[in-house]
C-alpha cells in the first residue's frame, strides 16, 4: 500500500540551520585545535564563531530562510 502524503521532514532542515549548524561546526573544531595546541586566543576567538553561527542562523531565519519561511522551498525525497 502506498503512502501520497509526502514524509515529514522534521525540523533544521532549512537553509537557516545548516548554514548555522555548519559555521558553529567549524567553531568547535577550531576551538578543539586550540584548546589541544594550547592557544587561549584561538579558543576565545573559536568560541565567537560558534555565537556567530548562532546569530547567521537567526538572521537568515527571520528573513525567510527557515521551515516556516516564504523563501524555504522544501525538497522532498522520493522512494
């Protein structure tokens, strides 16, 4: 029997998310090789990344970008 409905993608799957989840990503592992290399700028500076991927997301979801957003075009994968 087969199913019309299209599948519930959930939620973060949107332009906003992974482009947050993707800079705040980047932050941690950048933090991570600071904080080994023993580099306390690098880690403060890592962790500003991470509050930026925070904000970028936020912006970019405001601006229509997220699931609910007019400008988000969700793709749904087909069987």
């Amino acid at each position: 029997m087969s199913n019309t409905e299209p599948a519930e993608l959930g939620e973060g799957h949107s332009p906003a998310a992974w482009t947050a989840v993707v800079i705040m990503l980047i932050g941690f592992a950048a933090g991570t090789l600071f904080f080994w290399f023993d580099v306390p700028a690098g880690v403060w500076a890592s962790a500003a990344v991470v509050v930026v991927g925070l904000i970028v997301g936020a912006v970019m979801a405001k601006a229509g970008y997220g699931v609910n957003g007019p400008k988000f075009v969700p793709k749904h994968h087909s069987e």
